[in-house]
C-alpha cells in the first residue's frame, strides 16, 4: 500500500508538472486526469499496483525494493499511459472532445475497479480503453477482440482441520495433509471431468499451508486458490461444487476432519462441516469490470516478448514496446472522441 501510495504521489507530479489537471476524488491509491474540453468524454486506463515477488532480472530499472515487483508489467502499462498523457496534452487544442486517464490501482487484488467506480472514475464516459501486455505475443503485436476479453474472476479458501499427532503414530490424529492433497488432485477433475471441455474453466491451487516440523502432522491445513471462468451459469455453480467435492473426500475417509471454509459453516453429515467458498471478483479481468458497467469499450492486449511470463520473478517485458503503445493510443483517443461525438 505504502508503494503504491508512493507511485500515485509520483504520477500526480508528473502530471500536474505537465500541466495536466487532475480530478479530486479522494482515492486513497490511483490518479485520474483529465485533458481536453468538451461533451465527448472517453476513458484509457492503465494499472499501477505491483506484486509480492523479489525481482529476478538484472535490468536497471529492476524494482529497488526487495519482495516487491511489476511483475505483471503495471509499470510498462503506466509509463505508456503517462507518455500517452503527455502526448495528449500537446494536442489538447486539436482534441474533440475529453480523454480521461484512469491509473487505476489494486488490479491484482481485485478492487481498484470498483474503487475508482464508487469515486465517480467513469461518470460520463461514453468509451473506455485498457491495455495490458502478453509475454506471449510477439514486439509490435497487438490483440483485441469483440466480447469479454478476460474471465471472471473467483478466488477460494479451503481450510481442513484435522487433528495433530506424532508423525509416527498417524492413526491418533486426522492427517489433515493427506486429506488436503486429495482436495488439490480432486479439484481438477471440475475443469477436466465436471464442466465441458468447450466451456473456459481454469482451477489454479496457489497456496498450501500446513505444518511447521518434520515429525508432526499438524492440525490444519489452509488451501487458497483461483477459478477462472467466462460462462457465468458455471461460475455461479463452482463454490457448491467445491463443496460437494470436499465432503465428498471427507466423507470417504476413515477420519473425519472439518472442512472449513470462509463462508458460513453448513453441517453435512459425516462429521464434515463448513463449505468452500467463492470470494465474487469481477475483473480485469477487473477490467471487465470496468466495461461492464454498461460503457463501451475494448481491451488491448500489446506484445511484451517475455521469455517469463507474468507473475514470475524473472518478467522482462521489453521496453521497446513502450513508443510504439503510446502512438497508438495517443492516436485511438481523438477517434474514439469522434466516433462517440457522432452516436
Ligand atoms: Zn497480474
Ligand atoms: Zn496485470
């Protein structure tokens, strides 16, 4: 939070140094700025928050901070919009009509998009434009296309709570681990075995949490993890089926844990209590999110070239795409403020 209050104070410098006006909306985090004059009023946005990962590359504008990186690339995205607002505002005379710049935070963890909604962000606006970068296009690429462009979404936690014992005398306790490890191999059958092969559903486990010795089975175990889905009919119907698929590993134990998740506990029989579930998260993914409030828009995606990918701590994504990223939406606002003017 500390960072990214820093890099909002940054980009509200810079832009205000360019003369651009900045709109007071009491975020905590994130700027929106504003160029141009007139009823035509179109939104790009660029994201600006980082991730708790200890850089990995040896570039020098590698992250100064140790345990923090744009590992997803937020700070290519924004140089890009602040080289787009720049641009703008030396054309500002000539602009028919608003541009405003959304730098939006908290992309990764879901809630920047609301945020900057509930401060009044997109009021008025008749047309939005995000970006992100893919590692895996090519320099010079870009990618966009009609419908949802990202999924939605969700995010678990799956807690089991078994029973402590000596390591060597398993069957005094209730394994919590063995149990846990069904529960990740299980989970994979709802995308493989469960839904259709035709509908996008992506189950990632991400954490798993347990123990802190070699020669005790510890009590509980905490799972996190994410679902990604497109069809919201099969979005709506995964925390049961998580549900049903942890009871149903419970139920087939000779022990009986309690599975518990964040929701509300729902007794189940069989000694198995609590439910998985779904933290709701509309995204950028949160960008979606954005769009989704009934303004029209699009989703570029630009070409990084990385040999890692996103969220890994050797992302690289090449600087070279920066110039090029800000030609083009520098060019896309006036036409979109056209287009939009005409409707
Ligand atoms: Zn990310
Ligand atoms: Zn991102």
């Amino acid at each position: 939070m500390v960072w990214v209050a820093l890099a909002s104070s940054r980009i509200s410098r810079w832009l205000a140094q360019a003369g651009i006006r900045l709109l007071p909306l009491g975020l905590k985090t994130g700027v929106v700025a504003e160029i141009g004059d007139g009823p035509a009023l179109i939104a790009l946005r660029a994201d600006i928050d980082a991730l708790p990962i200890d850089e990995a590359t040896d570039r020098p504008w590698r992250s100064q901070q140790p345990g923090i990186m744009h590992a997803c690339g937020h700070d290519v995205h924004t140089t890009v919009m602040l080289g787009v607002a720049l641009q703008l505002k030396q054309r500002e005379a000539t602009l028919p009509g608003q541009v405003r710049i959304l730098f939006q935070p908290a992309e990764e963890t879901f809630n920047g998009a609301r945020q900057l909604i509930d401060a009044g962000a997109l009021e008025g606006v008749q047309a939005i434009f995000g970006l992100h970068n893919a590692p895996d296009l090519p320099l010079g690429t870009l990618r966009t296309r009609p419908g949802a462009f990202y999924a939605n979404v969700d995010r678990f936690v799956i807690r089991v709570k078994g029973k402590g014992a000596h390591a060597a005398r398993p069957q005094e306790g209730i394994d919590s681990i063995m149990i846990a490890s069904h529960i990740v191999t299980a989970l994979q059958t709802l995308p493989s075995r469960v839904f259709s092969s035709l509908e996008t559903v992506v189950l990632s486990v991400t954490r798993f949490t347990a123990g802190n010795t070699w020669n005790v089975l510890p009590e509980t175990v905490e799972l996190e993890g994410t679902v990604r889905t497109h069809n919201s009919e099969i979005r709506a119907q995964i925390p049961q089926r998580i549900s049903a698929l942890i009871e149903g590993i419970a139920a087939g134990t000779d022990q009986h844990p309690r599975l518990g998740g964040c929701g509300a506990g729902t007794g189940a029989g069989n000694g198995v209590s609590g439910r998985a579930c779904s933290h709701t998260a509309d995204g950028r993914r949160r960008f979606r999110f954005l769009s989704a409030t009934g303004t029209c828009g699009a989703f570029v995606s630009i070409g990084s070239a990385s040999k890692y990918g996103l969220h890994h701590a050797g992302f690289d994504p090449d600087e070279a795409l920066i110039e090029p990223a800000v030609n083009y939406f520098t060019r896309l606002a006036p036409r979109a403020l056209q287009i939009v003017a005409a409707q």
